[in-house]
C-alpha cells in the first residue's frame, strides 16, 4: 500500500501540548496588532494565478535571486512536496540524511521514491560528512535532500560543504534539495542562500519558523526557471492558486522582516542562555551545542534507559511538560526541544526536565 500520512504531523498535531511546552519548532506566534499594515487596503481576491507577483519581487528581494526562480507554496511543507515531485521520476534514488525531519521522509514515500540515506553522525557534531555522501551516491540517485540549519539539531552546514555535496550531484546529473525554513535564525553572519552555489541546488523555505507568521503559510522554492515552471504546473494539481489575503500579509511581512525577526530573536537567544546553564549542570542528558537555531536535540545517557519514550510520557503526564520523541527522527535515546516561544515558559519546562530526570 501506498504511504500515505506523517506520523511525526500526527502526533505534533494531537499530543503535543503541554502547560510547558517545548516541542515546538518556530518562535512566538507575532500578533497581527504589531504589524504595521494598514487592514483598509486589504482585498480577498486579486491577480495571484501563479503567484501575486509583489510577493514574488519581495521573495527574491530576500534572497538575491530572479522573481522567474521563485515558486510560492504553502509553507515549506508544500515546497518540499513540490520540489521532490517534480524531480524525482520512477526509479529514482533520493539520498536523504539521517536523522533526518520525519515529513521529508515521508513526502519521498508517498511519491515512492527510491529512498536511500547517509548518516550525519554525532561524535562529529552533526556535520555532513561529503564523503560519506559520495559513498552514498549511485548512478540512480537523482536527489540528495539536507536541511540547513539541520532538524532536529540545528546543525549548521556551511557553504564549503555545500559545495562539495553540489559537485557530487553535478557529477552524476543529480540536484541538491536544502531545506533552509531554519536559516534566518542564524542571527550574525546569516549565511546566503544555498540557491547561489549552483543550478543543482533547489532551496525551500518559509516565514513560518523563524518569524512569527506561520498562520500565512507564506513559503517557497527557489529554482532554475524551467524546474520552477514545472512546480507551478504540479501545484495547479494540488492548491491551484494561493489564498489572495494571505499573500498581502506575506507582503507586510517581508516589508517588516527585521522587526518580526529581532523580536523572536530576544526570545531565542534568552532560552539559549538558559539551556546553556541547565545542560552544563546535567549529567544524564547532553546535546551538541550550536550556535543558532531553535531546537536542540538532547541524547538520554543510557543508565536513562536507551529510550527517551518512557521518559517522554512520564513528563508529560506528571510534569505537564512536552518535547518531541526522538523516535520521529529514528533516534529513539533522544528527544527534541524548542526555544523561541516564551522564556519563562522554557525555563519551567527545563525546570521541570531537570524534575523528571532526578
Ligand atoms: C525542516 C523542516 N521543513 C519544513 C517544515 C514545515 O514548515 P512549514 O510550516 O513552513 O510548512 C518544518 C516544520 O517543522 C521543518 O522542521
């Protein structure tokens, strides 16, 4: 049988919630009070067939990049259903990292692509590894598909390493899907788009984690213009066109990106102090650290058990505290957590971890 569902959407979407709630992914919702738009010149319907073109100028304003190379969607999870469908034909290998976001892997089942992994190791801080890729490889692979910054540890891969996974992909006619929703968080220095090192890459993003906007659903592909036509066709069989509304905030926010961005900033980089403190006084638990990013993917010692599962539920129900299973990215000895949305909400839930674990 066909697969046809998301475990990891399932469960983020029915079991989740908790009072301390850290299996969240993006920052603190922004409220529309604080965007300054004017709701007058608001309209329901408009000229959006295949885009509403002001929002497409203000996507490839972000990125540097030509309006004819940008394909709206419905959040990054639609651009990466587009991206892979209109690569990957019957036969075709996928090379997907490991760990690696659960919905990514299943978008290449439910397309029945021929799935394939490299791993990122651990002892190595996460990082892609471009031999291993290379070892990966096969004349059939037509996509390799890496998050950047990584999910679920926020891993970041820089561009000399991007490179070499691109040369690898030139080498056997294959391109380089980067899921970048997560990019932006890195705060100095943010790197540029991965779109830029070369016509194999294929980029989608969002406004939807790093933000505050994820209501809009405001996201997108970057593409060569001939794959980018071939996306907007395969979306006229799923969403035909975007939501008209929407795509005006989507242009109110992009003409407030800074204010949206620092304001999560203050929250993020506040929960990262704090995790810093909390994880150097644990001695049961650890992660890699990183310097960016809104997750942090934290590893259960194995006197813990070598399943974060039991802990997970014992937190939940008698700590009112949540955070994502490892098991939905393969690692069930880990579990996932989130900064971004309250930093007195974080502190209590890490309070409430260090609780659980003594
Ligand atoms: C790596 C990655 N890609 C895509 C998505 C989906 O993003 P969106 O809400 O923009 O559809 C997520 C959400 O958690 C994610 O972690």
């Amino acid at each position: 049988m066909r697969y046809k569902h998301s475990d990891y959407m399932h469960w983020s979407k029915t079991q989740s919630r908790a009072r301390f709630n850290l299996a969240t992914s993006g920052v603190a919702p922004f409220p529309l009070r604080e965007l300054p738009v004017d709701l007058k010149e608001l309209e329901i319907n408009g000229d959006n067939s295949y885009g509403y073109a002001p929002l497409q100028q203000a996507i490839a304003a972000h990125h540097g990049v030509d309006p004819e190379s940008v394909v709206e969607s419905a959040g990054t999870s639609m651009a990466n259903h587009l991206a892979m469908a209109a690569i990957i034909e019957l036969g075709d290998e996928v090379l997907i990292e490991h760990p690696a976001y659960g919905p990514i892997l299943d978008i290449a089942h439910y397309i029945e692509a021929n799935v394939k992994r490299f791993r990122r190791a651990e002892e190595n801080g996460w990082a892609i590894d471009p031999a291993e890729v290379r070892r990966c490889v096969t004349a059939k692979t037509r996509l390799i598909v890496i998050t950047n910054l990584h999910n679920p540890t926020s891993a970041l891969t820089p561009e000399s390493v991007l490179r070499e996974i691109g040369d690898i992909a030139r080498s056997i006619g294959a391109f380089v899907l980067v899921d970048e929703v997560y990019l932006d968080a890195v705060y100095e220095e943010t790197p540029r788009t991965a779109f830029h090192l070369g016509p194999e890459f294929v980029v989608t993003s969002s406004l939807t984690k790093v933000y505050g906007v994820s209501g809009l659903r405001c996201g997108w592909i970057l593409a060569q213009p001939d794959l980018a036509w071939k996306m907007r066709r395969l979306n006229d069989l799923f969403s035909a066109t975007p939501v008209f509304p929407g795509e005006l905030f989507s242009v109110a926010a992009f003409n407030h990106l800074n204010l949206l961005r620092e304001t999560a900033r203050r929250i993020v980089e506040a929960d990262r102090d704090l995790l810093r403190d909390f994880l150097a006084q644990q001695s049961t638990i650890s992660a890699v650290w990183t310097d960016w990013g809104t997750t942090s993917f934290l590893r259960l010692s194995r006197d813990r058990g070598s399943n974060a599962d039991v802990f997970l539920e014992r937190l939940r129900s008698e700590f009112d505290t949540s955070a994502v299973p490892g098991r939905f990215f393969e690692m069930p000895d880990h579990f996932r957590i989130g900064m971004g949305m309250n930093t007195e909400m974080f502190a209590e839930g890490l309070n409430q971890i260090g609780r659980a674990l003594r």
